[in-house]
C-alpha cells in the first residue's frame, strides 16, 4: 500500500513541471543560430547558452573540445544563412569566410534537447578549409550570393517526407544505381560542390559503384525555404565528413550544396 499523502505528493510535483517547453519555435532556433554566428565571429564561447548537463560538440565528425575548434579563430563572416526545423528542433546554418587570414565554409547544425530553444545541446560542424574538395572561399560565396532563399508561397512548398527522400536519394546515388532518377531535378538546377558549379544540376550523376553507403546521416529539413540539410560520413569515396543541402521548390530541386572535408 502506498500512503495516500505520497500519492498527493507525486500528484503535486507532476503538476509543476511547466508545459511551456513543449513546443520547439522558429524564433528559439533562429535566436540560438544567431548566438551561433556571433560566437564564431567574436571567436569566443561564453555567448552560447550550453546545456551544462548534456552538451556534445562535433567538429568534422568527430567529437571535440568546444575552446579548441573553429570556434576559437574569430572569423569574419561574407555569408550565413540559416534555416529552422522545429520537428527535429535543429536549425542548420552555413557561413563562408572567404576574406580573413584562413578562409572557411561551414555547415552547422545545432540541435536541442526537450523542445527547449533556451539551450543547446549540440554543435555539429563541418569545416572546409584550404585542401577540402575543390576548396575556394571567394568562388563559393560568389555563387551562393545569387541565389534565391526566400520563403516559399506555400503552394510551392514541399512537403518534409518530400525532403527527406530526395536528401537520402542524393547520398544514394554513389551505391544505389537507381537513386538518381527518382530524383525531381529542376531543369535550371544548380549545384555548388566546393566552388565547383554544374548547371544543370541532374547532368554527370553518380550511378551506383560504391559498396560504402554514405553513413551516419542528420538531417535538418525547413518546409518555409524547401531545405533540407543532411550531415554525414562520405563513406562511398572514404570517410569525409560532409554537408549536402538541397533546395526543392514546386517540387523541383533548385539547388545543391556540398561540404566536403
Ligand atoms: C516539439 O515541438 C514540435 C513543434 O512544435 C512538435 O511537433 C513536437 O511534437 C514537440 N516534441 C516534443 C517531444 O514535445
Ligand atoms: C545571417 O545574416 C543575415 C544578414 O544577411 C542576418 O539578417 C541573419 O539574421 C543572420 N543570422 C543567422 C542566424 O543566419
């Protein structure tokens, strides 16, 4: 038996966990990515609400110590752009450095635990530098520069399954044969791998040939600008670590973005 007392005991402290938290908003993650994007151009820390109990940080795949990384150099910031997924409770945001002493390309997502925008749980980056894959900072950033990222109308908006499927389908395409053609490539689609352009983007695919799927996936997928952002392993040419973004609008792919280290 349990005394009656206790049961009003638990009942009361159930009733005080606030409900508030429940929900994962647009504003918190952009407001996290923002504190994100002034960290890495200040070159410090302290700004950045961490969990003090659960806070993992990555950098190229591997976890890191959070002072010793990219996060340290103070960079000056060309570009960022930043897209919001509240499902995940993630945000994705790239940024280019192109004109300080070392230039840069980075992919991050950083992801909360709970629902809870107010802190962070983790920070996941992919940092190109000089030596990635086909590596020019100002090349890169004058192609993305162009691009269009508004908001889409909703009608043209795709949907999250469409998003994850065509990012999946993308890493597929290096051992499944198949993938490449069930993807909707739009017909002035362009693809930024490093700072190389193809236009259009569905011209010279991969066709299956690897045995190495491309592993370790995390997404972040934003309806709003039809984005979905997949951070993994290249496993299928050797182990890189690697940013692939893709913008599908009307149903179509519009864009490709690919980090690679
Ligand atoms: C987190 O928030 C999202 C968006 O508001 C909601 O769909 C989801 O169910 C929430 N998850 C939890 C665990 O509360
Ligand atoms: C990034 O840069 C733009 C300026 O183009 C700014 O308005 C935006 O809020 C910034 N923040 C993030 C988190 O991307």
């Amino acid at each position: 038996m349990i005394p009656s007392a206790a049961l009003l005991a638990v009942g009361a402290f159930l009733g005080a966990i606030p409900a508030a938290s429940a929900e994962c908003t647009r504003e918190g993650l952009l407001a996290a990515a923002s504190s994100y994007v002034a960290a890495i151009t200040a070159g410090k820390t302290d700004g950045l609400k961490l969990s003090t109990t659960d806070f993992t940080y990555q950098e190229n795949n591997k976890k890191a110590d959070i002072t010793k990384g990219v996060l340290t150099k103070a960079l000056k910031i060309d570009l960022n752009r930043s897209t919001a997924d509240t499902v995940a409770c993630a945000s994705y945001t790239m940024i280019i450095s192109s004109t300080g002493s070392k230039p840069y390309v980075l992919a991050t997502q950083i992801r909360h635990a709970d629902n809870d925008t107010s802190t962070i749980s983790m920070i996941d980056i992919i940092a190109a530098t000089t030596g990635s894959l086909f590596f020019n900072a100002p090349k890169t950033l004058g192609y993305i520069q162009k691009e269009d990222w508004t908001t889409l109308d909703v009608t043209n908006r795709p949907s999250r399954a469409l998003l994850k499927q065509v990012g999946d389908a993308y890493l597929d395409m290096w051992t499944d044969a198949k993938a490449a053609d069930t993807i909707p490539w739009g017909t002035n689609c362009e693809r930024v791998e490093g700072s190389s352009l193809t236009k259009p983007c569905g011209a010279s695919l991969p066709h299956g040939g690897s045995a190495k799927n491309n592993g370790n996936r995390r997404y972040v997928i934003d309806e709003t600008v039809g984005s979905v952002d997949v951070l993994c392993s290249f496993d299928s040419l050797g182990n890189l670590p690697d940013s692939h973004e893709i913008r599908v609008e009307g149903g179509k792919v519009k864009y490709v973005h690919t980090i690679t280290v």
